[in-house]
C-alpha cells in the first residue's frame, strides 16, 4: 500500500468512525424512551445496519428474475424518480440523500461553501465510500429539482455513473407534461438496459410493474396510516420516531417496510384506543416545514421535542411527503400505469423547485386544520435558497391564521445548538402561553 | 416577608433581582467568570445579606439566561426571551405601553415583540456570531484603548461619524484599525460602530415586526451613544429601562411570583 | 356496490328500456335529453329531444311552436333534475362507447390523448352540429331559397347522428347502415352519417368517450349546469393536485384538477360520471352534491381499495 492511499484510509476511517458515532447516539437516544413502541425496533435497526454497522441485509426484489450476485441497485434522490420502474424491472431502489456531517465535512472539498449540506454530504459519502451503500449502486438516478442537486449530478459523475432526470419546473404546463412522460418512458428504457442487457428478463412487463405499483402503493397506506395516527390528540407517537420509521423506507424494500409499518401503526392505533399518549394535551403541537432533516442529522428534530413540543406532522421530503402521494392507475395498460406513475411523481409533489408552487400554501393550510398545529418551524438548511424564497408567503398566510413561525437556519454541524435550543425553547414557551391563554379562555 | 429572586446567568455578567409582590427590592451584578453556578450563589448570597432577608423569605428562585440550566438553587428555568419579555413592561419608564423590547447582551441580542400582558408575539435572535451585540463592542473598545463605558459619552461628540461596513466583530476591528491609520478621530470612529450595530438591530427588529413603545434592555442599554443611534436608526423614540441589565433577572423574578400565585 | 358498478347496471337498463321498451309499452316522451334513437322503430322507449326539436322546427305551424315550449319545458326539467348524468349514466350511446372502451382495457390496450391544442380545435364541432340541428330545420319551415334542396334536408343533424346508424344495428336492423341515393342531399348526408358512425367506432376504441365531446346535446345539457341538482364540488384546500381525477376522466377535463377557487367543478364537458370523485386519493377532496347535500364523496381508504391495495369494503 502507498503512502497516500494508506494516508486515505487512516482519513476514511475516522470519518466512518465518526458517523457511526453520531449516528449510534441518536438510535441510542431513541432506544431510551421506555414508552418505544416495539415496532419501532425495525427501523431503528435499519438505521444502525446501514450506518453503524454497514452492512444492508433489507434488500430483496420480489420481482428479481436475476441472481443475487447479479442484482442491480439503483440510487436514486430526491422523490421524483418512479421506484415502481425499479422494482419492476427487479432492481432495487434505494435513495441516498445524505445527511451526515461527517460526510458533509469531505462533500465540502468538492462544492462551492455556499451549498446545501445535502448535497455536501451526498458527495461525501459517495467519493469516500463512508458506507458502503453508495458503493453498491450500480447507478445513480438524480432528478433536475433544485440548482444545487442539479450540479451534484455532474460533481458525482466524476465517482459513479449518473442518470440525469430532467423534471419540469412549471408543472403545469401541457407540454412540461408531456416531456416528463417521455423522460420516464426513456428511463424505463434505460433501466431494462441495465438489468436485462440483451436479455429479456429485465424487460419491465405489464404485470409486474402492476404489481410493484401495488407494492409501494401497499406502502403508502401504510405511510397514510401513520399520518392519520400522527393526526390524534393528544399525539401517541412522537416526531422524531415516526420520522425515523418514514427516513427508513430509504433503505429498505417497500415490502419488508410495509410489512413493519403495518405492525406499527396496529400497535400505536392500539395504544391511542387505550389512550396511552407520549406528551399532554398542553404540549405544543409543531408543524416542521421546510428542508429536510435526514437522518443522522437529527438536530432539529431532537431538540424540539427535547424541548417538550411535538412535532405532529412535517412537510418534508423525507417525511411525509415522501410517501404520501399513490399513483391512481384504473386499467393495467402499460400508457394508463406510466400515466398514472408520471403524474404521481410529478405533479402533486410540492418541492420548492417547482415554481409556481402554490399547492403547497394548501398543503400547510391543510396540515395546520387536520393536527391542530400551534406553530410552524420553519427549517431551512443553509444554502437551500428555494424553501428560504417560500418563507415569505408561508408567513403571509400563515399569519393570517395566527399560527407563528420561527425560522431557523443551520446546517448539519452541531456547534450552533446551544443558540437553536434557546431560540427554539422560547419559541416552545411562547406557544405554551399562548395555548394556556386559550385554554382558560 | 415574601419575596421572588430571579437569577439571570448571562454569558458575561450574573445578576440577581430580587422583588416583592409590588417593587423591586435589591440587585446584585457580578462577573459571570468560569463557574457561573457558583458565583450565582455566591451573588445570590450577598444580596441576601444586604437586604437583610434569610433563604425561607425568598419563596421562588427562577433562572434565566444561557446558564440557566447550571443554576442548581433555581427551582425554575426560562429562557430570556420570556424573561425579558414578563421583565420589560415592569421597568419601562414613566409606565408606558412597551410593544417591543430590544435586549442587547453580552453574547446575543434580541428582539422581542409583546402584548400587553408581556407575552411574547413574535422575536428574532441574532445568528450564530458576534454581530449586533455588546462582544463586538467589547472587542472594538480594546482595539481603541477605551473602556466599554468610556464609548458612550466619546461618540455622543462626534460631528461626523465614519462609515463601518461590517457587521462581523472581526471584519469591524480591521476596518476601524485601517480608519485608526487614516487618522480618524476617535469620536467619530465609535460613532460609526454605534451606528453599524445599530443598522444591525433595527434590521432585526424590522424583521420581527417591530411595535412602538420600544425598550431598550440589556448591558447596551447603559450606552448613551448607542442610543442615539439607534433611535436615529428606527426614526422613532426609545425608551431605556430603568435598570437595563436586571430586565432579565425582574422579568425572571415576576415570573416566578406569577407562577408561585 | 361501488359507483361503477352502479352506473353499469343504470346504464344496462336505461339502454334496453330506452331501444326496447316500446315493445312491453314503454313509452318516455318526445323530450328526452338522451340518445333515445326515434330510428331504432317501434321498441323504443323515448324519442330524443333533438329528433323533436328539429321536427317541430321544420314544420314551422303555429301549434309546432306551441309543441315545442312544451318540450323545451320538459326538458329543461329533465336536464335540471340531475343535470349531465344523462349522459354518464343513461345515454345509450355513451354506453355503447363504454362498451368499446371496456373491450380495449380487457385487451390492455392503452388509450390516445388528444393534445390540448386539437382538443380546444375540436371542440367547435358541436356547434356546428347544434346549428345544423337549429337553423336548417328553419330553413326547410320557410324555404327562401334553394327549396329544392331543402326538401331532403329533415332531421338534418339525426342524418349526421351516429346513433341514428349504431344503435338500429345494435338491434340488427341494417336499413339504416345504407347510403340513400335519393338526391345528392341525401347521398352526402348519410355519407357523413357513416362516416361519423365508422370514427365514432374506431374512435371510443381508441379514446375514452370519444364521442361525448362533439356531441349536440351534450352541449344543450352543459347550458343547464349552474342550475342543475347535481353538481360535482371540489375542497380546493384538500386537492393535492395529484392529476388523478384528470387522468380517470372520460372526457380528459383538466379543469378540475387544477381549479383553486371555485368550489364548483362542474364544468360543461362533465358527464357526471363521478370516476374522479372514486379515485381521488383525498378524503372529502372531491363530492358529488344533490341540492347541496353531499351524496358522494372521496376517501382515501376508498381510494386504496380501488387500486386494490386493501380489501374492498362492502358498504363503499
């Protein structure tokens, strides 16, 4: 061994030595909680597989005609890019948004300062192999959404092949429409490509891709169920858990996770029926909107609740949205099932990419009636300069409904908790009075 | 007698404040140094002694401020902002309707936008560094050679202050050693730092929707020169509290006899 | 029973009372706002207000005219009672098209789109056909000119109807699937009346309803939608705008998904058919209301159960 490549791994070591750290002391934190529901275990145990341990023991393809030494993996960001195709074509998916500051430390050796540490520690992870995940990937698929995810695509060239997914910005277009249908017609050409080669077995075929479309779709009610949970009052789960359950579903198969979800939502339906809530009904319930926090980066998350609110419900990408939306197909054509993916992936997603993004002041509208929220943080990563643009109009409207907003701007480095948490404890306090004053009228 | 003490552990100073159910009985302000939890005690203590009240008057100790938590003979714990917010209706002069409150500290400041009841409406931090707050006076005042008291009555004499551009304490110390080079006059170079932090505040307080009367609190507060400037600043009056740096201690105080009723 | 399969059976039925029931004594009236074909013979059970409109225009007497705002009269009232439903649940033809496009989803065959373009360019046809079936009939009343020609224009737009030539057919009757070669009038006439049944065929298979957005009456019906019972209401805030209920959607209208005002989405091309109200993922984002009061409405489980996801459950 050279002198560099050794001096590499010393470098690589301590990174991966530092995530797992980091990563171990938040499932720990998590594991504390006598109340953890047992369902709960799953997901944390993906969690540590995939970042303490490295190893992935989750992923299957009921779909997978070829041999395991043959399985594709397919990495995939943001959520735009259709799993069904993968899964059909009996490549796995899984999505690899980073958010690690460990990775996000290397990442800034590759992209300009002012990048969003998502994409810092995308890079980062896939040009020193932290986890072997993103090794595995025999190919990434990144989809245009925001500038910075965009440039990723050419930066991660350099490490992996990268599949660019062009998504229209003005959705509502006919045309941006029509072009996004053509996109995905030509990844699924591309996808059967790499699993089948000249074969025919990796030919995505009506009937499976019926079936994967029921698969991920089993999934979301699942997804959708927890959200109703989530809904009631007082809640039963808190944020960070039912978070951590929803971030799982990037590593694993929308069939294990659905199987384990269902397991969880029966246990937590249960225990709201016998009335067995993690906080009171005067603790204030918090709508988390913004830049997602993805796993390890658990800041905001942890130190919300640590500060005895509750985060009912998040708009986020890896949260909520990420799994809420299903594809509606009505025939098992294969024009009616890509219709109906297209459309599922493209158009009810609010990403702040898309502009005019409209539907998503309805989305916060919506959220605030259905989970009773007090108030709104309003997390913006920095360098996220389109959820920051929004903050504007979501103040407008959501001061015409008396909900406050606090925004917080932070990246994934811990140095500026100690300022968040008096920031977000008096934000909390405020919503505390406020509540109390209503409550006795 | 009965009596509520608030302790508010600041990054700099601590002080105790200790009130009854209608005035203000005594304070006591000290040095934060390392181990603010023991001098907290030790300040606690003295003032104790001076007012001549035994531990079993004092029926509600409430913390506040970034030591809060270390604070172990505090039963309670608030943060500043509710702290300053319950403090700042109390100690505004000649008891005037207070609709925000300003709080320049040691390590942050704060805009506090309130009600009538001194519930807080809305309020914004300064970010993570320096800018905005009494550091950067700090840091500029050592640069200058002049104590942090003497920069009051010095800038109040300027006739025509120098222009500072930046907001970050660093940056600022090069600006004002390159403005020392050019052989400005001292006056105006404190002028300018005042006028630079106060575009820094009054931004914050813009954003947080500011609401007139405006309090002015905190060590900042005791500036005279920074108060011109700010008040230039907002184009508006304002009003410094009676005793600035006790607002969080009092606000923390009446806290705790609110909650003790 | 799920929505569908309620409309189904309506369908069915109305189709074999509409062309049958004349013959067990049936009998609905001359003022119906559907593809009720007077051509079909004795066995049917209705006449379409359009065959009667022209008829009693074209005869141009006094007493017509009387006949007439009658039949408008009842046939606003039709229409004002459940509005469009007409078409989505009753209309024979509509059911014949449903038929065809049934065949081409048991086949897995996918369906055409019409570019948004094409479809605002079309969408003057059934202007053309409700003039034709308005002014013509006027003309040959009081032949000013040409009355030669005018002779053989009766029933001008019922020559053009596709259902004039599918639904006879649909009975076994072929002496209307013919050419008449009375005079050049009528030649060109059932020429296009073919040539409209053969695309109205080829179309349905192809693309959902196809029909529906050139046809006459559809738009008559469209004119009644402010003040019709039924009427199809939208939660703008619930919409996730999700484009399912477009992509469902016989006649393809975007309106709804994109609308963000209105609560009303009853817009003209609506057949009432209330797929999208079945498929939207959103519990109460869509509702089909009868006088205000909701008598359908989307759910979320329903929804999953239509995907079959989850079981459906039986009371759906």
């Amino acid at each position: 061994m050279t002198k560099e490549t050794d001096q590499l791994q010393r470098r690589k070591a301590r990174f991966v030595r530092g995530l797992a750290n980091s990563a171990e002391t938040m499932l720990a934190g998590l594991e504390e909680n006598p109340e953890l529901p047992e369902g709960m275990h799953y997901f944390i145990d993906i969690m540590r597989d995939i970042f303490v341990k490295d190893q992935e023991e989750h992923f299957s393809n009921p779909f997978c005609r070829q041999d395991a030494n043959n399985r594709k993996i397919i990495g995939t960001y943001c959520l735009m890019v259709p799993e069904e195709l993968i899964y059909a074509a009996g490549a796995i998916p899984v999505r690899l948004c980073g958010g690690s500051y460990e990775a996000s430390s290397i990442g800034d050796e590759f992209v300009p300062r002012d990048t969003c540490p998502v994409v810092k520690a995308s890079i980062g992870f896939t040009s020193l192999n932290l986890i072997s995940l993103y090794q595995k990937c025999d190919v990434v698929i990144i989809p245009t959404t925001c500038d910075a995810k965009r440039k990723m695509g050419e930066e991660l060239s350099k490490f992996t092949e990268v599949w660019m997914l062009e998504v229209p910005h003005v959705k509502e277009s006919e045309g941006s429409r029509r072009q996004w249908l053509e996109q995905l017609y030509a990844l699924k050409k591309n996808i059967e490509k790499l699993t089948g080669g000249r074969f025919v077995c990796g030919k995505i075929r009506r009937r499976e891709l019926d079936s994967a479309i029921k698969m991920v779709g089993r999934a979301q009610y699942e997804a959708r169920r927890l959200y109703e949970i989530r809904k009631s009052f007082p809640p039963v789960i808190p944020g960070r858990e039912a978070m951590l359950a929803i971030n799982a579903y990037s590593y694993d198969t929308a069939f294990e996770w659905a199987k384990a979800m269902t397991g969880l939502n029966d246990e937590l339906e249960d225990r709201r029926d016998k009335g067995r809530v993690v906080a009171g009904s005067h603790a204030p319930r918090i709508l988390l909107a913004g830049s997602p926090s993805i796993f390890p980066n658990w800041k905001i998350p942890s130190l919300l609740e640590e500060m005895g609110a509750v985060i009912v419900v998040d708009e986020s990408c890896m949260g909520s949205r990420y799994l809420y939306d299903p594809v509606g197909i009505t025939e098992k054509s294969m024009t009616d099932m890509m219709v109906g993916i297209a459309a599922r992936y493209l158009m009810p997603c609010v990403c702040p990419s898309f502009a005019p993004n409209e539907d998503r002041l309805f989305r916060l509208l919506q959220m605030i009636e259905e989970f009773n929220v007090d108030g709104i943080i309003y997390h913006v990563l920095k360098g996220c300069i389109v959820y920051d643009f929004e903050l504007i109009r979501v103040e407008k409207i959501m001061k015409e409904k008396n909900i406050p907003v606090l925004r917080i701007e932070t990246d994934y480095s811990p140095e500026d908790i100690e300022q968040l948490r008096t920031r977000i404890e008096a934000f909390v306090e405020m919503l505390e009075t406020k509540k109390k004053k209503i409550k006795e009228g | 007698m009965e009596c509520y003490a608030g302790i508010d552990a600041g990054s700099t100073y601590v002080k105790v404040a200790v009130v009854d159910n209608c005035a203000l009985l005594g304070y006591q302000v000290a040095p934060a140094g390392i181990d603010s939890r023991k001098t907290a005690r030790v300040v606690f203590n003295e003032l104790l002694g001076n007012l001549d009240l035994s531990i079993s008057d004092v029926l509600a100790i409430t913390s506040t401020g970034y030591g809060r938590r270390r604070i172990d003979i505090a039963g309670e714990t608030v943060t500043e902002i509710k702290a300053h917010a319950a403090g700042g209706i109390r100690t505004a002069p000649d008891e005037r309707k207070i609709g925000t409150i300003i709080d320049i500290g040691g390590q942050d400041s704060k805009v506090i936008v309130i009600n009538e009841e001194g519930e807080t409406k809305n309020f914004v931090m300064n970010d993570k560094c320096a800018a905005g707050t009494g550091r950067f006076l700090e840091v500029l005042a050592r640069v200058l050679n002049v104590t942090v008291e003497e920069l009051g009555p010095l800038s109040l004499r300027a006739e025509s202050p120098c222009q500072i551009n930046s907001l970050c304490a660093v940056f600022a110390e090069s600006e004002v050693i390159s403005l020392l080079a050019r052989g400005k006059e001292l006056k105006n170079i404190i002028a300018g730092i005042h006028k630079s932090l106060a575009k820094r505040l009054s931004g914050m307080a813009r954003r947080a929707g500011l609401k007139s009367d405006v309090l002015l609190t905190g060590g900042g507060a005791l500036n005279p020169g920074l108060v011109a400037a700010i008040e230039d600043e907002l184009m508006m009056d304002i009003y410094v509290a009676k005793t600035p740096q006790l607002n969080g201690a009092i606000g923390a105080a009446l806290l705790g006899r609110n909650s003790n009723k | 029973m799920t929505v569908t399969k309620l409309r189904w059976t309506i369908l069915i039925v109305s189709f074999f009372v509409l062309l049958m029931g004349g013959w067990i004594g049936i009998n609905l009236g001359g003022f119906l706002p559907t593809y009720a074909c007077p051509y079909v013979g004795g066995s049917r059970g209705g006449v379409c207000f359009l065959f009667r409109l022209q008829y009693l225009l074209g005869n141009g007497s006094p007493e017509a005219f009387i006949g007439l705002g009658k039949h408008i009269l009842y046939f606003s009232l039709l229409v004002i009672i459940i509005g469009k439903a007409w078409c989505g649940w009753i209309c024979p033809l509509g059911f014949f098209q449903d038929v065809l496009d049934l065949i081409r989803r048991k086949l897995h065959m996918g369906y055409i789109r019409f570019p948004e373009r094409l479809r605002a360019n079309l969408g003057c046809i059934k202007w053309i056909f409700f003039f034709i079936a308005l002014l013509i009939p006027l003309w040959v009343a009081h032949p000013i000119f040409a009355p030669a020609v005018a002779r053989d224009f009766s029933q001008p737009y019922c020559q053009l109807c596709p259902g004039k030539h599918i639904l006879p057919l649909l009975l076994g009757d072929t002496n209307d699937v013919t050419v008449n070669f009375k005079s050049v009038t009528t030649i060109v006439m059932s020429m296009l009346g073919l040539i409209f049944s053969v695309s109205l065929i080829v179309g349905a298979f192809l693309k959902r309803r196809f029909w529906c957005s050139y046809c006459p009456m559809g738009l008559l019906l469209s004119w009644y939608r402010k003040i019709s019972f039924i009427k199809l209401k939208k939660d703008c805030q619930k919409c996730t705008m999700c484009e399912a209920c477009y992509n469902v959607c016989p006649l393809e209208i975007e309106q709804v998904f994109k609308e963000r005002e209105n609560e009303d989405v009853t817009f003209p091309d609506c057949t009432l058919c209330l797929r999208c109200v079945e498929y939207c993922p959103e519990d109460g984002a869509l509702r089909a209301t009868f006088l205000g009061k909701t008598i359908y409405r989307s759910t979320s489980k329903g929804f999953f159960a239509r995907q079959r996801i989850i079981p459906l459950v039986p009371d759906d």
